[in-house]
C-alpha cells in the first residue's frame, strides 16, 4: 500500500471506519446526549462536548496550515477548547449542531488531503496528517472513559 492510501486508511479508521481496536471518534459520541456531553469529572476538566470541539478545532487547523488560509476563521470565535456547554445552551439542538461541526471539519480536511496527497508537498504534510489520525484515536478513548465515569 502506497503511503497516501495509508494515510486516508488511517484518516477513516480514526474518525468513522470500522475498527478492530474499539471505538473510533464518531462511534465513541454515538448515543451521547447533551446532558452526559456537558457531564464534568471535576470542576475544571473538560467535558465529552469539550472535547469533541477540540478536535474539531485541530482538524481545522491543519487544513489551514495546509492550505495557507485565513489565520482565525474557524467557525467558532477562540482555539483549542471551547467552553460547552455555552450558558442557556444545554439542549440537543447545540450538542447536535456542536457534532455537526466536527463532522464537517473532518470532511473539509479529508477533501484537503486528497488534493494535497496528489502534490509534491505530500510528504511535507504527513506528520501533521498522521497526528490528525492520532489525535481522534486519543480522544475517543478519553471519550469512552468519562463515559465510564460517567456511570459511576
């Protein structure tokens, strides 16, 4: 297997294919609700929903390095973690919505590279492409363990 078909194999796998190790990251947020998402282990940890925005966020970020664009213009005013739910918002429709953005950050870097694994910059960019990978496999097992505290 060539090292771009790998690299969207390990893409897939991380975020929504099937695996054979457990639960990728859509699948560990299946069945969340918006009341386990915004569920805290300890004042000051970050929750499911947290989480989720966070990697949304970073998937958003390395299609911007990718890219070249615009520095700020992720969907969400700030970066890396942002606080869910926001006041007054603790519903299924801003969880669902919340969830959307994830989904729709990882479609926008999947298009970003496929295009960029077809260029000379390719292995450049790899590192940061297996991170993304990586980073999803990470925390959707963080995911699965507050959803485990969660029931204790």
């Amino acid at each position: 297997m060539d090292s771009a078909k790998l690299l969207l194999a390990l893409l897939a796998e991380a975020y929504e294919k099937k695996t054979w190790h457990g639960p990728n990251l859509k699948q560990s947020l299946k069945g969340v609700t918006a009341k386990q998402a915004a569920w805290r282990p300890g004042a000051g940890r970050h929750n499911i929903w947290e989480v989720t925005l966070h990697a949304a966020y970073w998937k958003y970020a390395v299609r911007r390095r990718i890219d070249g664009g615009k520095r700020g213009s992720f969907a969400l005013k700030g970066s890396n973690f942002f606080a869910r739910p926001e006041k007054g918002n603790l519903n299924e429709a801003a969880w669902s919505a919340d969830r959307k953005l994830l989904e729709l950050e990882h479609r926008a870097l999947h298009g970003t590279v496929v295009k960029v694994l077809r260029t000379g910059r390719a292995a450049k960019v790899m590192p940061q492409l297996y991170g993304v990978a990586f980073h999803d496999i990470y925390h959707a097992g963080q995911i699965r363990l507050l959803r485990r505290l969660m029931e204790e």
